[in-house]
C-alpha cells in the first residue's frame, strides 16, 4: 500500500512466520495488537481519544459547530469524518492535499458510521431549513505501524461517545461550549476489523511491515454482528473462501473491540 | 432526491423494473467507440453508461511514480457534469478518488504489468449517465478497453453490484444490479469484481446492513450473474477482433 | 496548437494537398466534413447532444438549477459554457485544472452564444434578487480530430434548443425535474466556422493534423448572417484579405451550419 | 455597474469624450520603468495603464515546457486589484489566461525565436488602470518592453481596439480605441494588433454584432490608427536608445 | 532572504562598506533613501499612493466594498492587507499563489496597522450583523530593491489616508462610488523602519544587495513613539543589544517618516 | 469568541491562573513520543500542547529547493483541527505559513547544516492542543526533536512569549508566557527565542503597543525564565540519553 520497499529477506521472515501461526511479534494470524483507549484527552474538543494499538497511534476529535443543512435534507445535520496522514507521523506521508491513502481511510471509516446508523442526524437539526449541528470528527494518526482502519474507527467512536454537545440559543445565534452536558446522540456503536492477505492466510490486525508484504486487504465493519460496511483495497486478489473466512472472523473480533469502547 | 422512500423495491418476486432478483439489466457492449485511444470500450447497464480508454503504455510522468520493475496501472474515474441529477462540479472530488484507487488495484491484478517496466498504462473510466452501478460497469468497460489496446492481460475483470431490497413487508431480498432506486433506497450496496480464470474478487466494496448469510447468498449470485457477464465480454472481443482482422 | 509533433512529410502531404484543393481527405478547401447530430441523448440532463464531425465527436449537456442572481444584475438570469477536454479523448488532454487550450475552446463557444443574444438572461429571472435560472452547457469531446470549436458550438446549440425547463416553486423551494415540458427561452441561433492557414490557403473545418500544419486559425461566429464573435489563435499571422475571406465563406456556411440545428 | 445605458455614444460625429471615430485617445509611452526587468514600457491609453516587462531569455522551468529549436514566448497577463470597479481578485482567471495566450501568440510572431533554442522569454502585462482596450495596450508595451530588452524582433506590434458604437437614432457608426462607456454599451468591441511591416494580423477577437462592411470599414479605420502607434513606438525607441547611448 | 546569490567580492564590499559606516550608495548606516510619495495616482481605487524609496518603488490601492460581518464580530468591518509580488518586478518571484516571503511581507505591514489601531473596525460597521465596509489594502512593488516592508507599509498608510468612502443605500443595497467625499475612518498613522544585520552592524532601510549582504532582519512598527509591531527574519541571530539599538532609532526614524504621510 | 474583556489580567502581583509576572506556567517535555520519526519531543506548557517530529537529514523535492552547500531546514507548523475553539480547517493557511518560516529560520541558525549539503531536514510542528504560545512552545520541541534526531547542533533553541497585561486600573505590566486570555486581550504579544549559548535572539514578533522600556524589562525577564527553559532541555535531553544507553 505504501511504497517504502522492504527487503526480501524481511519479506519471506513475515511470509514464513503467517505460515507458521507465529507472527513476528508473537501474534497468532488471528490475534490483535494490546488496544489501549484514553479519553477526554484534549480540553479544547468536544470530544476526543487516543487509541494505542500496539505501536500504531491515532488521535480523534469530534468539533461540533452550527450551519445551515444541505438544500436536499433540511432537517437532518451533517456528520463529517476525515483523516489526516500529516507528514508528522511516518516518512511516506506528505504534506499537501490528502492524497488517495488518505481519502479512503476517511471513507472507509466513515462508511462504517455512517451505514452502522451511529448518528440519526435527523437529531441534529436544530431548527429545519435554518439551522443544524454539524459534526466533525478528524483523526490524525501520531504513530503510523499499520491498521489505521481499525485504530480510526476505534478512535472516532470513542470521541464521540464521550463528546459533549454545545448549546445554542436561536435568537441571539450564539453558540456556547461552557459547561457542556449532554450526550451527543447516537444509536449504535460500530467496529472494524482489518485483514492482510499474506501468501494464502488472513492475518487480522496487521502491522505496517505486514501491510507491505501483503497482496491484498480487506476492512469489515460491524455492527451488531451485521455487515455494514466492506473494503478491498491491494493488487491482489482474494478467494470466496478468505472472504468468507474473514467476514466470520470480523463478527467474531467486533465483541471484544467494543469492549474498549464503553 | 428528495423523493419519498419507496414502499417496496421488490414484491412478489419482481423489481421495480420487472426484473428477478437474479438479472442484470440489458447490458450492452460497444467496442472500440473513441478511436483516437490505443483500445476503449462503452458498456451500458440498463440507464448507465460509461465510456473506458486506455493509453499506453506510454511514459509515466512524474517521476517519483515510476516503478522500475512493472508498469503502473493508473486509473481515472470521473463523471461527465450532466450524468447525474444535479450537475457535478467538473473534476474528482473525494469519491472519485476512492473509486479511481480502487478499480486502479483491481486491474493491475490483471494487467501483465510485468511487460512493461517503468511506463504507464492510463485507463480514463467517464460515466456518461448515471443510474446506479457506475463503477462496475466502468470496470467492465475498462477491461474491455485494456484487451481492445492489446495489453496482455491474465484475465478479464467481470464486475457487477449486488445488495439488498426489501419488500412490501420490509423483508429483505438478496438482488443482483442495482439500479437507481434499489441504490438510493436499499439495505445494502456491494461494488464487486471477479476474474473468473483467477478464482480472484478483485473489488469489494460495501455499504449497508447485512447479515453474513445473506452477504454469502448475494455473492453467489453475483457470481453467477458474473459469468454470464464474463462470457458477454469474450464475445464482444471476439466480433471487435474479427472486425479488425477482415 | 497541440504540441503533438507531425512528420515533415505528413506536414508537405498536407500542404500540397491545400495548395492542390484537393486534402488528405479528400475535401476541398471550403468543403466541412460530414456533420451529424443526435439530441436527447443524456435522460439526465435537460438537453444533450452528440454532433459528429468526421472523426471529431462532442458531447453537451445542459443542466438548469436555481441559484442567486449575481449583485449587479439582480433580475437576470446565469448562462455558463465550459469545456472539458478530458484526457479520455486525445492522448495529449492532460488531467486537471483547465489549461489555456480548454480555457480558450470554452470562452469562444460561449461568446458566440453571448454575443449573438441567444439566450435573453432577463427571461431567466424567477424572483428579482433572489432566484434565478442557471443554465450550465458543458461540452466533451468525445474524440478529437480537429476543429472542436465548430462542434462545440453546434452541440451546444442543440442541446440547448432540445432542452426542456424543469419546474420551480417558489414557496417550498423545490426543484423538480420530472415532466418537463417548456422549452428553454432562446432568441435565436448561432454557428462558428473555424480556418486554418495552410501555406496561405485558408481551410474550414481542418482536421487535427491539418491543424498541426497550420500556423494560424479563425474562427467566427455567425447569426443571421452577421459576424457576432471572432478569434484568431496561433503563433502566424493572416493577411487582411486571408481575413476577409474566411469571413465571406463563414457567412455562406452559416446556412449550411443552421440546417442542421432545428 | 447599474448604470444606465446611455442615450447615445456618438452624435454629430462626436464622441462622449469629444473624440471622432477615427480618433485614439491621448497616447503616452515610457520606456524603462521597471528598472530591474530586462526590458519594460508603460503605455497609456486614455485613462488605461498598462505596464510590461521582459524577463530573458532565460532558462525555462519546467523542463516540459522547453522547445528544443527556439525560446517559448510566455505572456502573463494580469490585473492590478484595484485597477477596475470593483476589486479583482489576485490572480489570473478564465479571462486573464485566454488574453495571456492571444497575446503570447501575437508575440512569438515578431520574436526571432529561433535565436534562443530551450529558452523562456518571459512578459509580464500588468493593468494598472483599467479603462478599456488592456489588452491591446498592453500588448503595446510588451511590443516595445521587448525591444527594451533588446530581444531580436521581425517587427513591432501595433495594437488597438476598434468597434461600433451607436448615436441618438440608434444608428451604428465604427470608431476606434474603444473607451469604457463604449465598450460596456457598445455593438461590437474587436481586439486588434498588426505587424506594419509583415502586412500581418497578429490579434483578432471580437465581441458584438456587425455586419462584414461594418467589419471591413472598422478595420481601414484601424489600421490607418495602427500606423500613428507604429510611429509612435518607433520614436520612444528611438529617444530610449539615444537616451541610453549618452 | 531572496536566493539570488552575489558574489564574494560584492558581499565583502558591502560589508567593508557598512564597517566603515558609508555604504555603497554613499548612505551613512542609520541613514533612508530618498523617499517620494504621491498619491490620488489610480482614478479607479478608492485611495492609492505610489513611494519611491530609492530603487524600490511600490504603488497600493484601497477598494472599499460591502460585506457582511464575520460571526464573531457582528458589529465590525473589516480590514485586509494583501502584497502582491507580481513577477513583473523582479526576476526572482513567480507567478502563483503567494509565497512565505510575499505572505510574510503582507502579514508584518497588517500587523503594524492592526495593532497600532489605525482603524477601528467598528466604525465600519453600517448594520450589526447584517452589513459592514470590507476595506482591502493591496500592494504591488513596482521595482524591487530592498526594503519593501517599510515601502509598502507607507504606501498603505498613504493611500488610506487619501482613501475617500463610498456611500451605500440600505434599502437598494446599491454601493455608490460617484462623487465619493468622506475620508475613511482613521484614529492614528503607524510607519515602519526595517534594519539588516550587515557584520555586527545593523543598518536601515537595505537595498536587495545589503539583504542578500545580510544575515538577519528587523522590522519595527512605531505609533506615537511606542512599538506596535516587531518581525525578526532571517537565518542569522541578533543580540540582545542590535535589537535594543534598533528599536531606538526605529523611533527616532519614525518621526522623518511620519513627515511623508500627510 | 464573544466573550467579554476581563476586568484585569493581574491583580495585586498575581495573573488569573495565580502565576507570577515572571512565571511560566507548568512545562513538561516528553521525548520520542513518535518512533517512527528519527527524533521527536513533545513539549506542554500549561494547556498548550505541540509535538515536534525530525525527518532526516533526508533526500531533498523538489530539486530546485536544494541547497548545494548546506542543508536546507523546513519546518511546517500546523494545528489539529480540534486544537481550537472553533474548528480550523485542515492544512495550512496564511499564519501557517508565516511562523513556518520564521520558526525555520530560528532552527537554521543552531543547526550545523553544512555537514549535510543538498539535503533536508523537516521538522513538523503540529499543535494538539492551543493556549497561546503554541508557535513558541512547538520551537521548544523542534529544538529538543532536532537533539533527539542526532542532528549536530550549536546550541538549543529556547523560546517563550512575553507580553504586557493589565492590572484592575488598567495599568500595564509585563508577563512571561502569556496564557490564552492575555493573549487575547493583553496589551502586547510577543513571541521570543534565544540560543543561551551563542548569547544570540533568534526568533522576535511582536503584537501590541509597548513602550521603548516596557520592551526592554519583558526581554529581561523572558531572558531570565529561557534560563530555566535552557535547563529544563538539557535535563531532558540528558534522561533521554540515559535512557536509550541503557
């Protein structure tokens, strides 16, 4: 996925450990890295985390302001989710407009909100065809080893499930951040779960090393033990059976990745 | 669009627009239909068009993207202002982006890159009318359009949608094509692609809210809609190399 | 114009043959190619057109919305014409924001249009100062073989003249496309005859590679038998009765170009 | 610009500001303004300013660009913010880069280019005071900033507007070097430039509605005017090289 | 600060020159060029002052819109200071968007008539929350040769000074530039005195040559003999004492410069 | 935004957190908070949160920004978008740029760049969390990441702001390491670096009004407090040593 070239020797190391059952750092093909949430961690947010997946870190927070809604729905607000791949956190990123790395982990991540139902935003209207809250959750990550998708999802839900709303008075237009109180709303809680294709065996969680020695990808998002959002990404191609293999997996991994969120 | 939600996308076993769950749309395949490109190919699902060409290989600027071992595979999805319902701004924005990267992977897949160090081989993806599906017809197109420019290729990409409807009762339904409404209005939208030789999905994307049973069900059949796709491109490259070769 | 480079032999082929009357394909040098336009062509968009032109092919589309009227002109309407020289139709359209080629094909469709009073933007008010119609044209070329001016402007006048108005209610401030039934007011019709010089012949209608070997174009707009719009482009000069030539002959095409816009 | 249109441009062969048609405006030229151009001039139509500058040759970035047998002429044309009405955005738009490529063309005929094979002659046409005809103004001054510079040259380029204004009845009449009532409420505004020398039209691009007499008759007028601006370049190189030669 | 390189021999005269506190063009080192203003030179700005200091001349120009407020100051106009360094004035700055050095020199001369409260925004207000003066200050050099910042901030403060209102209707929103008589709103002037780092030496007003000479950079914004605004550039450092030595005869020059601006 | 002016900023010696005039806030330094970088710092004073990471030295894009003689020093100063108030929007905008350059320059003048001709080493400062003085404390971290990365150096660079507040009648005095609502709504804002050892100022902006000797006694104290900055640095540069020589 990135282009940084790892060598050969690395390469058939990561490929023979997959085989083997024993990744490089000890995991098993289905295991993940120690997952480790903190909230509340930046005053200024409405709502914000930092989720430590072994040594890959992504920091999230949601701003949530008010706007007029689009023309098409005016009485639902706007839920907006997007990434940054700042140059700050690996050697392959660049300054500049988000590239395409960039773009489909913001899609991805929020495909998975938004199919998952996280946010009704008709919830968010404040007063129809006038004025709505928009929601804006970005994430940065602050340490780049692999799984963004995962870390992301994670980090963006944790935000937002500890963010508070401002309040807004309609007369004098005035928003107000003092003495936030309420809940942002939300109806569900979503999950997702990344897979590697590395020789012929899906191994969850990958780290960045992983990442590059790997042909294919596959993020599953879930809610409910329901599918709600799907990507490929990679050169390669996956069988029915990885799929498959995968998708189970994906279920099976979302009860123990929304423990970390409460 | 801001129509009501229909109260059903499926009843009695029969879409809004007659078909069965299992059929595609009428599909149509025009070879060869912007001359100036090395091979190019329109491909029309039922009220979607889409117009794919190739260039190349040719030489890949800038530099940094070069690759010295293989050809680079680019793609660039867009769609005409006038396709869709409201006018689109001209140019990618953020959807386009995702879509281009994604049918990029899955024809490099294909594409024997191999041959071709250190080049490029641009696959321009214009969607011409909208009504749902645009990506996957436009990656049948651009298959077509890679084998019309006579790049060696390892298999065909065969792409459809599937998702799921629901009925009058609200019960869902596993259907295979979705055309606009089933898109707009339905409980799920899957983007896939298979190289049937390979035994390979080569694009999968989701949006929705499925069971994993119902996922399996849908991809079974797509994949048989899929073959029947498959074998619709191998005609169609079958009449464009006889024409050519009288 | 294109810094496609042509061979030094194509290039006196070409030039014999202009200086003979008789081109490469077969025309003479006042002679357009075969021209064919096919309308009604995109259901999304309230008027379409393909024109084929030998090998060079358009397509416009029109899309109407509703918009605010611009400061200075509270009760007019907005007529745009743009261009889009996508690189799927000539390995040398480069992707990206217009170039000067794009920017100068666009401004001369749409001056013709203007200029001739095509369309009367007063006709195009909804509510003085606060809705008006926006009429977009964007034209494609589909495949380019030269003279992408005398194409565009003819699909774009057909796609104009075949389109239809959608609906707008002023209360509920909805759009609605369906059942439309009005045409789009127009006042009359314009079309543009484009010379190459070649040696120091002037030919219409020339082909991209008759383009190549020419060191300067002309194209003109005519309605109702008057010149309404003008460029000259390339880096050689015309001489004054090269101008008042081609000036002649555009007035005389103009009727030929009519017939086929109904 | 809610303004009205007036009731007439011209009357009793008169213009608003007193002018006959065949008339341009008090002209003035200064050579050298910018002294760390290479070249520049300031010419002032009316109450338009434009000022040029030459820049090379020099190397040409990037490298895409480069023409192996001769320099590339570039031109950038551009507006002063507060050289019109109502602020301008910094910055060239549509217009700005359809003007900068006519001019460039005009240009690259009367520059020997094939002296400098790989290089960039570069012009700089800034609006100071916009007030009709910039475009032919400037490229007055990128004609004679060129020559500053020293740049080998074919010819000068010798640059008015023409067009048709209308009296009490409504009737039209050709005059020449449009000022900006005329060119707001006017019925033809044509951009024009000849190389006296060559017998060559350089710039051509009409706005209006005349008829091909009206035309013919505009142009006569024009390049009778031509010739006074010729002189007029002429003599301010001269008086810069016998200046500079002290 | 700009990357035209001199040569060797230049720097070392330059420097031998400011040690021997007579510089090139015979300037002692606390000495300014000649400085000429003129002002009322562009009928279609609101206000515009051309100064010649030396080789450096640099022409600004006030337009004066309507606009609406920012939300969080319903009640002010607003002030926007903009450089422009067009690539006619020397034959190191490209055309594009502005650079760190054209953003630089724009922000520091903002800063000084910011902060020396030049103007009071609030008394551009027309109607709270609805519709307030947009003043925009453009400069252009003219000729580059050093010293732009205390150029342009004098002909931004001179073409204010000069600047006269528009009028504007309420209820026809029609913005009037006819017969314009009031001058703009200002409470004080502010001027500015940059100093190079040459040696050990700090010396006024540069030309180019001393700034390429020069290893770092002081401007100082002075209203009333208070300091408004500081901006130190450059690679080099300073001491404690060269800035201290600046500052005071920053104030000293201030009131020479004041002498210029009506 | 719309909040009301404080009546003070100090009162009877005390600033409205309770600090001194010549107190800094709580300062703490967290080294290699990025592994991936080749050094990295985070630097908090008080609510004021930035992170600095070092990249290189490294292979110098574009070609024409190369500098043969030395290494370039590019910093990019940006701001999380939840780091504020009101949300900002991604990348950087005209401040950006300008502290980007100032900060680059403070950083050239301690780093012993000629050891790596024609190559760049990028320094991102990123601002997680803004309570004034961000650009001051993100100099802090640039200097201690720089330290980390093992880029040869002259001296750190230590760096805070002083300003000038307002007692309850509305008399001035100055302050070290203005917090958000002195920066808001004091009477100078000044952003300030020295490099101790080579006794040299290598950052100074100023916002405000201040006189000759209010200036002159901020610098004195702000000299005094980079002192204790100077130590704080050194302290942690050396348990970071320690550390990875463990």
């Amino acid at each position: 996925m990135i282009s940084e070239i790892i060598s050969n020797l690395e390469l058939s190391e990561i490929r023979d450990a997959v085989e083997a059952n024993k990744r490089l750092d000890g995991r098993k093909n289905d295991e993940f890295r120690d997952i480790k949430i903190e909230t509340g961690v930046i005053a200024k947010a409405e709502g914000s985390a930092v989720v430590t997946m072994g040594k890959s870190k992504v920091i999230a927070g949601v701003k949530i302001s008010v706007g007029t809604p689009f023309n098409d729905r005016p009485n639902e607000g706007v839920l907006m989710v997007n990434a940054e791949l700042s140059p700050m956190a690996h050697n392959t990123f660049e300054a500049g407009r988000p590239g395409e790395v960039a773009v489909e982990l913001a899609r991805v991540v929020d495909r998975s909100i938004r199919e998952a139902g996280v946010m009704d935003t008709k919830k968010l209207c404040i007063e129809a065809g006038e004025a709505v809250w928009i929601v804006n959750i970005d994430f940065y990550p602050l340490n780049a080893d692999g799984n963004l998708f995962d870390a992301g999802t994670l980090a963006a839900m944790a935000a937002l499930k500890t963010a508070k709303m401002p309040t807004y008075d309609k007369e004098t237009k005035i928003l107000n951040r003092e003495n936030m109180k309420n809940a942002v709303p939300m109806d569900c809680t979503v999950v997702a779960s990344t897979f590697a294709k590395i020789g012929d065996k899906m191994v969850v969680d990958p780290t960045m090393h992983e990442e590059y020695a790997s042909v294919a990808r596959l993020t599953v998002g879930i809610r409910d033990g329901n599918i709600v959002a799907l990507q490929k990404g990679g050169n390669g191609g996956l069988t029915s059976e990885q799929i498959d293999d995968a998708l189970t997996r994906a279920i099976k991994h979302s009860k123990n990745l929304l423990k970390h969120i409460k | 669009m801001g129509d009501e939600k229909p109260k059903f996308l499926i009843k009695g076993g029969k879409r809004l627009d007659g078909r069965k769950p299992e059929d595609v749309r009428p599909i149509q395949i025009k070879m060869g239909v912007v001359p100036n490109a090395d091979g190019s190919a329109e491909v029309i699902f039922g009220k979607t068009r889409v117009i794919a060409t190739v260039y190349g290989p040719r030489e890949l600027h800038p530099r940094h993207q070069v690759i010295n071992e293989r050809a680079r595979v680019r793609v660039r999805y867009d769609m005409m202002t006038f396709s869709v319902e409201d006018r689109k701004r001209p140019g990618p924005g953020r959807r386009e982006t995702e879509i281009s990267k994604v049918l990029a992977e899955a024809l490099t897949r294909v594409v024997i890159t191999e041959k071709y160090p250190t080049r490029a081989i641009d696959v321009f993806v214009t969607v011409v009318q909208a009504d749902a599906s645009t990506r996957v017809a436009g990656l049948n197109a651009a298959s077509l359009a890679l084998a019309d420019a006579g790049i060696p290729m390892r298999d065909l990409v065969v792409s459809l949608s599937f998702g799921k409807s629901y009925d009058e009762k609200g019960q869902g339904h596993m259907v295979v094509d979705l055309e606009k409404e089933e898109d707009n209005w339905g409980m799920g939208d899957i983007a896939y692609a298979v190289a049937p030789a390979l035994g390979e999905v080569l694009l999968l994307q989701m949006d929705g809210d499925v069971t994993l049973e119902e996922f399996k069900k849908g991809k079974t059949m797509a994949d048989k809609a899929a073959l029947e796709i498959y074998e619709m491109q191998k005609r169609a490259l079958k009449a464009r190399y006889e024409e050519g070769s009288k």
